[in-house]
C-alpha cells in the first residue's frame, strides 16, 4: 500500500518574506498551501504606506503585486498555549510581538488540520523553539533559510522529515484502533449487553418457543393404541354376538 504524506501548511513571518524574494516566495508554494496571519499582511501593507526604508518598500511593493496571483491565503485563525505568551511583566517590541502573533496561528492551524503538518517558517530561534515545546505531531518549524533550500532542491528538513514520520505513525495507529474486528464488539449500555439478533436467528427462537413438549409424542402413541384395541373388541363382539 502507498504512504500517504500529508499535505503541507506553511505559516509564514515577515522574516521570511523580508529576506527572499517574489521569485523565491513563488517557490514556497510548491512546497506546501503559504497561509499569511492577518497580523503580517497588515504590517506589509503597513510598510508600503509609511515605511523609510527603500529596501522594505520594495518588498511591500512586490508582495501587493505577488499577492493576487499567489493562491495564497490571509488567515485570522489563533489559539492560545502556555508556551506562546510573553513573560510576566516583559515588554514586547513589534517584531516579539508579531512573532507571538504568527506562532499562534500556527498552532490553531494545526489544531484546525490534524491530518496536515503545520510548519511555522521564521528567522527566530527563541520562537521556534517555544513552538517545539508545545510536541504537538502535526505542528513544526524552520527557518527562512531551511524554506528557501527546501523549495530549490525538493529536500525536506530533518525537523519536517521526523515529523511527518511522526504524523504518518499516528495516523496509522489511528486506523488499527478503529479495524473493523474491533467494531463489531457488542456495546454496553447500563450493565448490560445489547446483541443484535438476526432475523434468521429471530425465526429459530419463534420455532422453538412454539415446538411440542417432549412428552407429547408418547401420550398420542398411547391414545392411538388404546383406540386401535376399542376398535378390534367392537368387531369381535359385534361378528360373535350378533350372528349368535
């Protein structure tokens, strides 16, 4: 039988988008569907309304360009975990701050896609590794740098290829506890068991409820006799007696 691999969602972080590429970025969606959190599109565009840096307002000014013939998708999904959230009493820069933002949506996006491996692509360390606290099967990350390589050469990272495999003995765990020898098991329900009976089954019951008692057989025998003998006397008294 075939290994399915599962399909492959990538969250992508400014970091990634600053340092590659509208050629680069076309690249990244062979590896995987590019999901864009709705935090990083606003500050794209952001960038291009207000940015003094030339460098930064080109790329704002290629992804508006790139975006519509992108098949990429802007996302508002986000869930919470103990491990993405800022440190009592730290103050958050921007950058922590999207950052934070962008990990979230990755792991609502995996908890949105169990059958999918979520990758969070960004160029912080600390962040990645806050995401590989959580030990989710289907939720990863890499760098831009891994992403960029991933795309040209077709190799996966070692990080995604241990958790596709990960996710792949899962889901086959999944299957084997779901066999049909295990379906068929008769259900409890309120200390007792509920058998379903076929209706050939059903037929057998009705028969043998209604079949004779054993004795019967043997009183009719009897009866039969009895009359068999009533008969013969009738006749012998009736050719003895009558012609006398």
């Amino acid at each position: 039988m075939a290994v399915v691999i599962p399909s492959i969602i990538l969250v992508l972080d400014i970091s990634t988008l600053s340092n590659s590429s509208a050629s680069e970025w076309m690249g990244f969606s062979r590896v995987g569907a590019c999901h864009l959190p709705q935090v990083v599109y606003d500050e794209i565009r952001g960038l291009f309304d207000r940015s003094a840096d030339p460098d930064l307002e080109r790329i704002a000014r290629d992804f508006s360009r790139f975006y519509g013939r992108s098949g990429w998708k802007i996302t508002e999904v986000t869930s919470h975990h103990p491990s993405l959230k800022a440190a009592s009493g730290q103050a958050l820069t921007q950058r922590s701050r999207i950052g934070l933002a962008v990990a979230r949506t990755a792991y609502g996006l995996a908890q949105q896609h169990p059958g999918h491996l979520v990758v969070l692509v960004a160029n912080e360390r600390l962040l990645l590794q806050r995401l590989y606290e959580i030990n989710v099967a289907n939720l990863s990350g890499i760098t831009g740098q891994d992403l960029l390589q991933w795309s040209q050469t077709g190799r996966r990272p070692v990080a995604i290829s241990q958790k596709l495999q990960q996710l792949r003995s899962q889901t086959e765990q999944s299957g084997e506890a779901r066999s049909p020898e295990q379906a068929v098991t008769p259900k409890k329900s309120a200390g007792r068991t509920n058998v379903t009976v076929s209706p050939t089954r059903q037929s057998s019951v009705r028969r043998a409820a209604v079949s004779m008692p054993s004795w019967l057989p043997e009183v009719i025998t009897g009866v039969t006799a009895i009359a068999g003998l009533a008969l013969a006397a009738f006749l012998v008294w009736r050719i003895f007696f009558q012609n006398s």
